[in-house]
C-alpha cells in the first residue's frame, strides 16, 4: 500500500479496483473512509480532467444511491457504480483482481 502514493495515475492507465480505492483514498482529506464531491474533484484535478467540478458532480449524482453527500469507500453498490462512471466517463481502464 506504500507503494501507491509514488504511482502517478493516468486515465489511460489501466489498473485495478482495489489500486483505483487507494488512488481515492489519497484525497480523503478527513479520513472518514468517504469521498465527497470536493474530494472527488480534487482527485479529477489531479489527473488534469477539464471540468473536473462538473465531473465530479456527476459522478456523485451517479454513485451516492443514499443520497448522503458522499460515496462510501466500503459500500460495494456506491463503489462499483463510481468505477462504472470512471470507466464509462472518464475512460479509465479499471478491471476487477481476479488473482487468487
């Protein structure tokens, strides 16, 4: 897990889930295993993306089933519908780890 700050990721980069949660978590600025908007927007932010505000609006929209303002990180249905977002929207290549 040390190992993933030093990565630098791309949206082109293809990755896993698990590496694109750790990716995430480098923004959870409060620490509370959650991702808001304004944390999701740094995280956009930081791959460059233009609109990233917009973006991350969207894909709050798309991914906060509850409607609380934020996507848990442990939450699979909030999770699985953000990497759908990122696949789809944001042409990120993130595949499931099915090493066993």
């Amino acid at each position: 897990m040390a190992i993933m700050c030093c990565i630098q990721t791309l949206p082109n980069r293809e990755m896993s889930v698990e590496e694109f949660k750790a990716w995430l978590r480098r923004f959870d600025r409060d620490h509370d295993g959650r991702t808001s908007r304004e944390e999701l927007k740094a995280a956009l932010q930081s791959l460059h993306a233009w609109n990233a505000w917009w973006k991350a609006r969207k894909g709050m929209k798309e991914a906060d089933t509850n409607g609380n303002g934020h996507i848990d990180n442990k939450a699979k249905d909030e999770m699985d519908k953000l990497v759908k977002y990122a696949q789809q929207h944001l042409h990120m290549k993130i595949y499931e780890d099915y090493s066993w």
